[in-house]
C-alpha cells in the first residue's frame, strides 16, 4: 500500500519496464484493491498470503462503507499519473486500470481471494440486492476513479475481471458485463474519447457477448482463448491483446518461440497487441522476456 500511494515510488516503478525493454506502452502501478480501501473497507497485504480485507458478511458490512470512494485518499494515484505521463516518450502510451466490480467484490466479501470465490457467489444468490447495492456503489467508484486517470495523463484505461470465469451465463451477464457497461456509459459520459480495454479472464466463449455488449473498445485474451476463436469472432469486431500463457515465458526456449509466432500468426493481419494472457510470473527470467520481445519485433 505504502508503493501505491507513494507517487515518486509508484511512478518508478512504472517506468522501469520502459526504460528496460522499451515496451510502446506503461501501465500504472497500482492495485485493484485500492478502491475498497477509498470505500473504508481495510486492506492490507499479508507477506506470502496475499491482500487481507476486512469480510462483508452481510447488510451490516455494506452499511459500514462509505456512500461514496474517497477520491482525496486516492489523490497520490493521479498523481502518479501525471509523473509518468510527464516522464513518457511521446510515442508510449500509458495505461490506466481498475478492477471490474465482480472481481473486486470477491475479495471485499471473503476477505481474501479464494479457489472459487464461493463466499461471494453465494452471496449474490442469497442477498441479491444487498449484492447488487454493493455492486452499484463499485460501478460509480470505478467510474469516478478511470475518469480521474484519464483526466490526470492516462491514454487508455483497462478494467480487469480476473474472475469473471467462475460464473455461470446468466450471473456473468449480471454481474460482469452489465456493471461493465455501466462503468463504460459513465466514464464516456465525462470523457466522450475514452478508450476501454475490457479483460473477463476464463470466459471463453462468453468474450463474444461481452465484446457485443459491453462496450469496449479492444479485449484481452487469455491464455487459454482459442486464437481461431478470436481472430474470426472477435477481431472483427475489436482489437484483441494477448494471449501468450506467462508458464511458456517461464519455460523459454523453443517452447516460447512456437507460442510466439503461433500468436503473431493467427492475429497480425488485423489490430492487435501482443501481451501476455495474464499476469508476469515473479520467478520469470529476465532473458525470457528478451528472448519474447526480439522474436516479435523480429
């Protein structure tokens, strides 16, 4: 928390990827979890357990937050904003970010991240408009905090729902998409040119009504999307970013290559930006990602 909201600290650690292997765009750094602390939910990250919050068992955890995120204690992340944006080349973007609703909500209620986010799940079955009053309060949280990126430097925001994938149709429709397009309908509503990178991880299949009825401007695969599917059901519709999977990039060698040119192969002839399908594995060599980087630009 202490890196996140220390924009000197932040803004570094933004840019040292830049500055290593001249990638054409930075994402902010930051955490999605820093819109439930903006809420009076506390957050704390445990050493090798990961982020910690106080549970929402129920209307009573609801009725402790705050109507309304605390943009004042969200302050030093537009502030790391415009030091990065001020520190770019011209020709690096900058990426700005939030969590979707239904991720960040798994965590606020378990209090932690779990296999399949059962706490969560079973509150929206049980309580659905108590789950649905938090979820308007993180749909207008979100919004107001990719409205501020934008307006502070950032090109592009990306909104992640890591486990949009655990979810069945009906529920996914419900709790990802909808509130997505609702944070998309607000933030054009302040910002008219904003553009909307959308990331419902696991969805397979589902990413087509997403990208139909979500908004967004381009999409991010992940690993495990079919780059047929994609290609022929996705891209012409939206650009597409990914899909590499983080475990070949581990790996390395030929293995890597393969995924690399499999990749640029199935997505080259439309918009498109390679990326990984998820997260960078912390114990991923450093010459791996130069190994990716000459092999595309190759």
């Amino acid at each position: 928390m202490k890196l996140c909201f220390t924009p000197e600290l932040a803004a570094e650690a933004t840019l040292q990827p830049i500055r290593r292997f001249g990638f054409d765009a930075a994402i902010l750094f930051s955490d999605i979890l820093v819109i439930p602390r903006a809420l009076g939910q506390p957050v704390r990250f445990d050493v090798g357990e990961g982020p910690r919050l106080d549970p929402i068992a129920d209307g009573t955890g609801l009725a402790r937050l705050k109507q309304e995120a605390d943009h004042s204690a969200l302050a030093p992340i537009y502030q790391t904003v415009r030091l990065v944006k001020a520190s770019l080349p011209p020709n690096v973007a900058l990426l700005g970010f939030c969590g979707a609703p239904w991720t960040v909500v798994t965590y606020m209620i378990a209090g932690q991240g779990t296999a399949e986010q059962e706490a969560a799940r079973l509150f929206a079955y049980r309580e659905p408009k108590v789950f649905a009053a938090l979820i308007t309060t993180l749909v207008e949280a979100s919004a107001d905090y990719l409205i501020r990126q934008l307006e502070a430097g950032a090109d592009a925001v990306q909104i992640f729902d890591t486990w949009a994938g655990i979810l069945p149709a009906d529920e996914f429709s419900r709790w990802c998409i909808e509130p997505t397009q609702r944070i998309i309908g607000r933030v054009r509503n302040s910002v008219p040119e904003a553009k909307v990178i959308g990331f419902p991880r696991g969805v397979g299949t589902g990413l087509l009504r997403y990208v139909e009825e979500a908004g967004v401007d381009a999409v991010s695969l992940d690993w495990t999307i079919d780059p047929r599917f994609a290609r022929d059901h996705l891209q012409s519709r939206v650009p597409v970013q990914g899909n590499l999977d983080p475990m070949v990039l581990l790996a390395g060698g030929d293995a890597l290559d393969r995924a690399v040119d499999g990749i640029l192969e199935a997505f080259s002839e439309r918009p498109f930006i390679f990326n990984l399908g998820h997260g960078i594995l912390p114990q991923t060599p450093v010459a791996h990602v130069e190994q990716m980087l000459a092999r595309v630009r190759r």
